[in-house]
C-alpha cells in the first residue's frame, strides 16, 4: 500500500483547469481531425453530416468522456488499476484497454513521421517536389532509411514531453501548442476562403444535403466522433486521474468537446473549399487517409499563390496536432508502468520508446522492404490500425457501459462529477450510458467488421 501511495505521488497531476481541458483536447485533436473528417463531412451530404456530428458530440460522445474522466479522476489511477478497483472482475477490461495504446503509438509515431518530412519539405522551400504524381510519397515510404530517421524525431520528440511529467511537460506544453494550432488553422481557414471558387466549396461543406442522409451518415459521423475524442483507449482515465478535485467535471468536459469540434470543423474550411477548387468540383478528391494528406493537398498548396507559406503553415499545423495526440498516448502507457511495477517516470519512459522503436519498425518496413509481408491482407500500419480501432476500442467502450451502468451504476460517476456542484445533463447521462451508448457501441463494432462506409 505505502509504495502505491508513493508512485501516485510520484504521477503529479495538472496544476489548473485550463492545462488539463487544453491537454485533453489536444489528445482529442489529432490526425483523424485534420484528415479524416473534412472528407467524411463532404461524402455523407456536408451541413447534414456536420449537424448529426455535432449532436452526437453533446450526446453520445458527452456521456462517454464523462465517464472516463470520472472514473480517472475518482479512482486516481491509471487504467488497469481504474477498472480494478471499480470491480475485480473487470480487471481483464482494464488490461484490454491498456492494450489500445500500446498498439496504436508506434504506428501513430511513423505517420507522425511521416507529416514532419513534409513540414520540412515545405519549410526548405521544396514543396513542389512534394506535390506531383504522389511518386515522390510513394519513393519516401518505399525506402525504409529517411521514415525511419523521422519516426525516431517524432517519438523523441513525444518522449522528451513526457519525461518531464504532467505539469511541466504535457501542460506547458498543451498551454503552448494548442493556443499556435488554433490560430493556425483559423489563418490558414481564413486565407483558403479568399481563394477564387472558394465559396463554393464552402457552400458544398456546409450546406445541409438532406438527400445525402442516411444511417451511414450517422454511423459515419458516430465512428468519426469516438475516434477523434481519444476514447476507450485509457487516455481520458489517465488523464481524469491527473485532475484536480476542485476543478468542475462536466463543463471541462463540454470545453474538450467544443475545442476538438471547432478544430476539426476548421479543418474542413481549410481542406472542403480549397480541394473543392483544385478537382475542379471533384468530391472524389477529397479522399480519405495518406492520399488526400501526403498527395492531393501539395498538389493544392502548389497551385495557390503564396501555397509555399500556406503548405508550411498546414503541415507544421498537422504536426502539432499529431504530436498533442502521441504525447497522451505515451503518457497513458507510462502511467500504467509507473502505477503496476513502481517504476519511476523517466524509466518507464524509455522502456516505453524502445518498444516503440521496434514494433513501430514493422509499420516503417512493410511499405518498403517487408511490403509483400501482410497478414489478413494488411499492411502492418494497418493490421495495427483495424484491430486496435474497430475491435479493440468499441469492446472497451460497450463493456465499460455495462460495467458503469449495470454493475457500479451510473451514481458512481455521478457522485464524482457533483463533487463540484449539481450534475446538469445526470438524466440524459444516465440514459446514454445504460442504454443508448451501448447500441452505438454494437452498431460502431458491426459496421467496422461488416460494412464498408
């Protein structure tokens, strides 16, 4: 007992309100923000996809971050040891949850990589070399020497981040990037409108196409939502566990909800309008992952006037982004280090990196030397990438609902968010988690394994 008193002592925690709402946010705001949802905002009829997004955010993705957060912050441990002391028998949960970024940095570190080769590209004036035919992505990922070599920066940079802990590192840090990210994007947004044709990718964005409603749109969008918001992968418990007692639950969850919306919202002003002109009105275009991030955007930076200055400015953008994300999943599995063997921070930490050093190289090589090696079909980035999102995360999510709303019951979240005053949305939560939440979670899991968006 006296040695876990003394690692929890050792975890620190965040020194104010804000430093927490912008280090979860910045867990929140990652990649899936800046690429993949601009082009499902575009495919499932644009204002309508927004619309049903944005009342799944208040809703679906409220109840879930809610609960997270309250078990962190009332449990006061990292996730195994959360869903342990909430009930032993769940204690395989915990482990399973553990899991999820276990898998996911390293891969997400070797596309983090892959965003700082651009930046640097576009910051030594070679931009145009980045744009073409895609050959000049295909030749960097196809040779193993040069991602390597920025997969190693990225996750330096995320581990030196971590290794000065909660309070100087991930919330300075969080108080920093986050606050030049917005005002980036809101530039760049800002700029991409003046564009001529602009508006009419705008009006394609935002322009509610009820014929293009459907319930692909919703599981889209639900999809979409439980992805971005960092959920069921242990992050917001840990994160919940480095909060202050004194700080309200419920309205910082609403702040991480309106940030990572406005972020990814914003995201499609950059990408929607200014692809929208480059295809000519193309939406296939606007095509999701690598391709529209690594290819088509260049293409479009190039042709703009001043594309130097904006491709620079987008790319350093996604890097912030990408890194805000990779340093809370670090600090998830350092913090189950820390917490389950008493290992001290800096330790854990490059125990952690070197782990991600080697199983992220499986997702470096199977684009060039190890690229006929598949399993199921896959590459390794995305094997890793379909078994820890569409399989791993929805069982996390469906049977922490079961656990919260069945088994400890909704008050034992409830209790901890009234720590600061009156629960406001206590009915809608409670509904959600005992009974809506779970659906979702079975429609998310059916739809990844069955359908195809």
């Amino acid at each position: 007992m006296s040695e876990e008193k003394t690692v929890t002592a050792e975890k620190g925690g965040f020194g104010s309100r804000l430093g927490f709402i912008l280090a979860a946010a910045g867990s929140a705001v990652g990649l899936g923000n800046i690429w993949r949802f601009p082009y499902l905002a575009a495919k499932y009829g644009g204002g309508i996809f927004l619309l049903v997004y944005l009342i799944l955010t208040v809703t679906f993705g409220f109840a879930l971050m809610t609960t997270e957060i309250g078990i962190g912050r009332k449990t006061g441990k990292s996730v195994i040891g959360a869903y342990s002391s909430i009930n032993k028998h769940f204690a395989p949960l915990g482990w399973l949850a553990a899991a999820v970024p276990v898998i996911i940095l390293p891969y997400y570190c070797v596309i983090g990589g892959w965003v700082l080769k651009y930046m640097t590209a576009f910051i030594t004036g070679n931009g145009t070399a980045a744009a073409g035919d895609g050959s000049y992505f295909s030749n960097f990922i196809g040779h193993a020497a040069q991602p390597t070599i920025f997969f190693c920066i990225f996750v330096a940079l995320t581990a030196l981040v971590v290794m000065l802990g909660v309070d100087k590192g991930i919330e300075r840090v969080s108080k920093v990037m986050m606050p030049v990210l917005f005002v980036l994007i809101i530039g760049i947004g800002i700029y991409t409108l003046t564009l001529p044709g602009a508006i009419d990718g705008l009006i394609y964005y935002v322009k509610p196409d009820f014929s293009a409603f459907s319930i692909k749109t919703v599981i889209a969008a639900m999809g979409q939502l439980f992805y971005s918001m960092s959920l069921a992968m242990g992050i917001m418990i840990t994160y919940g566990s480095y909060m202050r007692k004194e700080d309200h639950l419920e309205g910082s969850v609403r702040n991480i909800e309106i940030f990572d919306t406005a972020v990814a919202f914003l995201a499609g002003l950059i990408i929607v309008p200014s692809v929208f002109v480059f295809s000519g009105g193309d939406a296939s275009a606007l095509n999701a992952g690598p391709s529209l991030m690594f290819i088509t955007l260049p293409n479009v930076f190039e042709s703009m006037v001043g594309g130097q200055i904006v491709g620079t400015a987008f790319f350093v953008l996604v890097s912030l982004a990408a890194l805000t994300s990779s340093i809370s999943l670090m600090e998830t599995v350092v913090s189950i280090i820390t917490e389950k063997f008493g290992i001290k921070r800096i330790p854990a930490c490059l125990i952690v990196v070197g782990v991600s050093l080697l199983v992220g190289m499986l997702s470096v090589l199977g684009y060039s030397n190890w690229s006929e090696v598949t399993i199921f079909g896959y590459q390794f980035l995305d094997f890793f990438d379909f078994v820890s999102n569409n399989i791993m995360m929805p069982i996390v999510a469906l049977v922490t609902c079961v656990l919260i709303g069945f088994i400890a019951k909704t008050k034992f979240v409830e209790d901890e968010v009234e720590v600061n005053g009156p629960f406001k949305s206590k009915v809608l939560y409670r509904v959600m988690v005992k009974y809506i939440c779970p659906i979702c979670m079975l429609v998310i899991l059916f739809s990844s394994l069955f359908m195809k968006l």
